[in-house]
C-alpha cells in the first residue's frame, strides 16, 4: 500500500481524495496554482506544492510541474480526480514512467476510451448499442454539414476529448452549424488541448443514465446499478440520483452487461463509468465511458456502502477486487446536488467572488463534499462547482425531502450560487414523480429562473417567519428597555408583511412553545431557535421541520426556503400606511449598453464604432469558468462607442459597448 500520493486537481474532489485516504493511514500532496495558494484542499493537505500561476494550462494542467512535485514530494502514487488531466493517457503514462502510480486505469485504456470516435467504434466492436454519427472527426463546416445531413437534424457537435459539458453544443439545423463548430472546437482545445470535434445524433426526450464499473488487474469486472443524470443545463449535468426512476431489473442487467462488456474489451482497471442515453421506451444507446471518477459517484457509494476512491487506491496498489457482482446490492435512494458559482436568475451564467459566510447542513443521511471554506476565493479561471450536497433514506420520497432541508440549511454568501435553483427543483412536481428529462430544466425554468415565484404555501411560511423574527428582535429591544412596553409586546402585537408588492396582516405573541403567527389567511405555530446573527432559522412551523435562511437588507428580511427568496419588510400598522405613501424610486435607464451578464474575459468584440448591428448578431465573446459565452445583440442599433476591449477582465454588469 502507497505510504503517500499525490492529488492532481483541486476544489471538493481533490478533499474528497484526501479524506479517504488519510482514513487509509496515507499521507497526501496537494498541488495548487498561485492563486489557490489559502485553499481548502491545501490547508486539509499533508504537503503542498506550487505549479504555477492561475491559467489551469500553466499549473493544473502543466505536466512537467506536476512531474516535479512527485520527485519533490516522494509521492508514490497519483490521484487525478476529474477533469483536468483525469483523462490524458500521455501523463499516465508520464506518471508511470517517473516511478509512481497512476491512480486510475492503464494510458491504452484511457487513450481508447478518451477519444470519443474511437470509443464508439470499440463499443460496436463488444456489442454495445451506439447513438447514430460519431464514427469519425470533422475537419471543417462543411464535413460537419455533410455528416449532420446524413443523420438528420437536431445534432450535438461534441469534443472528442470532452467531458462535462465542456466542447458540446446543440444544433437544430444548417444555419446553427457554423458557430457551433467554432465554439464547441475553441472550448474543447481550452479544455483538454484537443480541437477534433464529431457530430452525432441528438435524441429527442432523452434521459442520461450511467452505469458504474470497477475492475482490477486481474481481469475481474463488475458493476454497481446505475445513476440517472438527466438534470442538466447547457450538457452539464446538476442533479443525480441512484437507482433511476426509469429503470427496471431487466434493463438495469442489460446495460449492465454491456457496461461490463466494453470494460473488459478494452481491459479496464480501476473506476469507470459507461455513459447511455435512454428514450422513454427504456431503449438505450451507447454515449461514452469516462475512464475516471465521476463528480457524482457519492450516489453510488451511498447505495452500495461502497468507497469508490479507497478501491481505486487498492486496485492501482496491485490488490484484487473481492466483490462479485452477486454481492452488489442496492440499499435506499440517494441524490446528489451540484452546488455552482452561477446565476440561475442570469441564465445560469458563471460568478466569481469571496466566500464571506458558509455553513454546511448536517444531519442523518446528509453528506457534503466542499472545497470551499470562509475567506475563499472563487475565481473565473476554474471549474465553478462549489460543493456536491447527497442525501439518502429508504426512498426516493425521503431522499428528496432530506435534500429539500439540506439545501435550506446549505448557507454560502459572497459568490452567488444555484442553491435556490436546486430547492426549487426539488420542489417541482414533475421532479419529484420523476418525469425528468435532459430538457427538464428548459421545459420547467425556461432561460432563466425566478426566485421570487412564491406558491401559496411557501409565502405562508416565509411571512409567518419573518413576522416571528422581528417580533422577536422587537422583544428583545424591548426587554433591553424594561416596563410595561416589554410587556405589551409578549402578549401580542400586530405587523404588517410587505412581500412582492402585497401586504399581509400578522399578530404574533409568545406561547409555551414558541410563537403563534396569525395572519389574515391561516395560523401558523413557529418553533425554533435563532440567533440575531445567525445567517439560517432552523426549527418546526406547525410541527414540520423548516430550514430559512435570513439575511438583513436595509430594514427588510431577505428569506430563503424551499427554492424561493423573498425581501419581506415587517412595519407597524401605521408606519406601513406611510410607507405606502412613498414614491417608488425609478431605476436608472440602461437600455442604450450592452452590460457583460458575468464575470469574465472579453476575449473577442465583432462589432466597431459606427456598425449597425441586428438582434441576434453576435457581438462580444466571453470566457468564464473554461466555458465560452457568445453574448448577441438583443434589439437592432447602431454602436455609438466601445466601453472594454479584447483582453480586458469584466466585472457583471459593467459596460462593454453603447448604442447610439
């Protein structure tokens, strides 16, 4: 067994490693860029080692400086994680050939299965079923045309070294083809240092399904059931869950079987992941294999009670794998939810910024992985995944409400994120009867998401608690003063809710519990313990547990539950009759720029002072989180001036161009 390895990656999975293998009595190795130098997967390290400045192609991707820190450091084996150089069988090889162990499996493997085309060509070969399309690269416009035209429109223009999203975009028909190509091929040799791109047929309602498998070097393959990723925005998967809703034993074993299958053509070891796309009718198509750990793969652990990364660990120290596929047995449900730096309400578009209050959810069947820690920099030159949150209980059902109060209680400010998002998944209908697809998000949310769209139930709740907090911090104030005021406000009080435009009548007094908040629709007893500083309200209203995130702005509360954040303000009856008096104060008019949606890299503008542009008519290009972002014109204009320039870093909302 390794005495110390080395992790080539960083943020939540590299803490992951790291946290299995310091069960496993290992030392670890972090290696970090110069802006990550006060990390989390730095500080949880034994040792850390510097391999350059931010760019990932000049640290986290440079091999020769990861090469050093093996020497450096005696490191004797290597852990990639996912992403980066998870998947370049040259430094696998590089790795083996300095003396230690890749922790994954062999550079043929990785290098067959690696490019998509060929491991297309090898899944027929071992009898899997594949997608139409796909058998070999394009080269320009005009083979990708030729190659859309044979299989039939809509198309995903897709890396071939890709993965995650990354490299992939759709195409519905001819006019889409040229952007696409440019954009999924720039991304993809940003990424992975690959520009070779495929077309392949896109499934219309398609539910991505994936299954587990595990090898040693021995010749042994089995796997673990399957996990459903179908949540996905623009291709990159957000929430996960094992076992699928769609799934019966019969289809679970078939592709299964075929999962095996191609593992053993291409003699597998270590942790993989076939990758299906299943119709509605249950038939299922070969996608690709990801020769590494998968960011959701805490699922399958959580089902099958196994530790993925510590059988990685024994299989590539030369242990054999003693499970048999018999002794695979799926326990409960579990989910997993993806915790991004992005803006749901802009589109899902990435954030940047500095983690100024984090608090984790706990609690039974609760398992978060993080990378993050108060004080941390979130930056636009990474991966912007923050923290997986996974839930399990007996079903699907408790699963789902677990995840539902994890999200509740999952408090991080400074950098904004898609917790609400993901809790208003949870709470969608169509979710929870699991009725999904990979358009799910577009079909539910449509381009962007409103946190403020309160049901019924949810702004019951949000008023009662927050007429409850100010009560109490009136009471408190009070209490501080003495006599009969305080008093008067522990035997009742009225306020008045100001929430999305509409006022609610509340009275709240003290009862032997906690407090009954009575408005005008119904009466609700809230139960919990709160402090004034306390960025989550955790307790019970009307006897069911509720989580609520609680954040002043100004004089009001900005509340967060169950995929909604409301700003509520709480007044006394009269001063809510002036504040009703009060003018509405006018936004400043900035219809006439075009504002960069996120933080980012100008890389590219396509328009000049004095050029009439069309709606529609791509302007500017911007880089953020290794994604491209083409951003177009939303009216015709003419430009009056330029406001940033190629080369220039952009905060959200700054000004790149003025029309006239």
């Amino acid at each position: 067994m390794f005495k110390k390895i080395l992790i080539a990656n960083r943020g939540e999975i590299a803490c992951r490693v790291m946290r299995t293998a310091k069960a496993m009595g290992i030392r670890t190795v972090a290696i970090h860029s110069d802006v990550d130098a006060d990390a989390r997967h730095v500080r949880e390290a034994d040792e850390a080692v510097l391999v350059g400045p931010a760019p990932s192609a000049q640290s986290y991707l440079n091999v020769e400086a990861i090469l050093r820190a093996i020497a450096q450091t005696g490191a004797e084996g290597v852990h990639p994680g996912y992403g980066f150089l998870s998947e370049n069988a040259a430094f696998a090889a590089a790795v083996e050939k300095a003396g230690a162990r890749f922790i994954g499996p062999s550079p043929s493997a990785i290098a067959a299965m690696g490019d998509k085309i060929r491991s297309k060509q090898l899944a027929r070969e071992a009898g899997v079923s594949v997608v139409p399309g796909g058998v070999e690269s394009v080269a320009d416009e005009e083979a990708a045309r030729e190659a859309a035209a044979a299989i039939g429109y809509p198309v995903l223009v897709k890396a071939s070294a890709g993965g995650g999203g990354k490299g992939m975009r759709l195409v519905r028909g001819e006019a889409e083809m040229a952007d696409a190509l440019r954009s999924a091929a720039h991304e993809a040799k940003a990424s992975f240092g690959d520009e070779r791109v495929f077309v392949e047929k896109f499934i219309e309602h398609p539910r991505h399904i994936e299954i587990q498998v595990l090898a040693d070097s021995y010749g042994h393959v089995i796997h673990l059931g399957e996990r459903e990723c179908s949540i996905q925005r623009r291709h990159q998967k957000v929430i996960e869950e094992s076992p699928s809703p769609l799934l019966d034993a019969k289809t679970r074993a078939a592709m299964g079987a075929q999962a095996v299958a191609l593992a053993q053509a291409v003699e597998y070891r270590s942790a993989g992941t076939v990758e299906f796309i299943a119709d509605r009718n249950k038939n299922f198509y070969f996608l690709e294999m990801n020769t590494r750990l998968q960011v959701e793969h805490p699922v399958t652990e959580k089902v099958t009670g196994l530790d993925l990364v510590e059988w990685m660990i024994r299989i590539a120290a030369g242990e054999r794998l003693t499970l048999k596929q018999k002794d695979v047995r799926l326990d409960g449900w579990a989910i997993e939810a993806r915790l991004y730096a992005e803006d749901p309400t802009r589109g899902f578009l990435p954030a940047s910024g500095r983690v100024v209050r984090y608090r984790e959810p706990t609690g039974a069947g609760v398992r978060i992985d993080s990378g993050i820690h108060e004080g941390a920099e979130v930056t636009v030159h990474y991966d912007p995944i923050l923290a997986k949150i996974v839930t399990h209980a007996a079903d699907r059902d408790g699963a789902v409400a677990l995840m539902r109060h994890a999200l509740d209680s999952c408090c991080v400010r400074g950098v904004v994120n898609n917790g609400l998002f993901l809790g208003a998944v949870m709470a969608n209908p169509r979710f929870q009867s699991g009725d999904i697809s990979t358009a799910f998000i577009q079909e539910e949310f449509g381009a962007a998401f409103d946190p403020a769209k309160a049901g019924k139930e949810q702004l019951a709740v949000l008023v009662a608690v927050a007429a409850t907090l100010h009560h109490r911090l009136h009471a408190r104030d009070a209490a501080i003063g003495g006599g009969q005021n305080a008093q008067r406000v522990a035997s009742g009080a009225e306020w008045v809710v100001l929430a999305n435009g509409d006022s609610h009548k509340a009275t709240v007094a003290e009862t032997a519990g906690g407090h009954a908040a009575v408005t005008s629709s119904d009466s609700h007893e809230v139960i919990g313990e709160w402090r004034f500083d306390d960025p989550v309200f955790r307790g019970a209203v009307n006897g069911r547990p509720v989580a609520v995130q609680v954040e002043r702005i100004g004089l009001a509360y900005r509340l967060s539950h169950d995929g909604v954040r409301l700003d509520l303000q709480v007044l006394a009856p009269r001063a809510a009759e002036l504040a009703a008096l009060m003018p509405a104060k006018k936004k400043q008019d900035m219809s006439r720029f075009v504002l960069s949606p996120m933080p980012g890299l100008l890389s590219s503008l396509a328009v000049a002072v004095g050029q009439d542009v069309k709606a529609g008519e791509a302007i500017a290009v911007i880089e953020a989180m290794k994604m491209e972002n083409v951003l177009r014109a939303e009216r015709d204009g003419r430009v009056a001036a330029l406001r940033a320039k190629p080369g220039d870093s952009l905060a959200a909302d700054q000004p790149i161009l003025e029309f006239e």
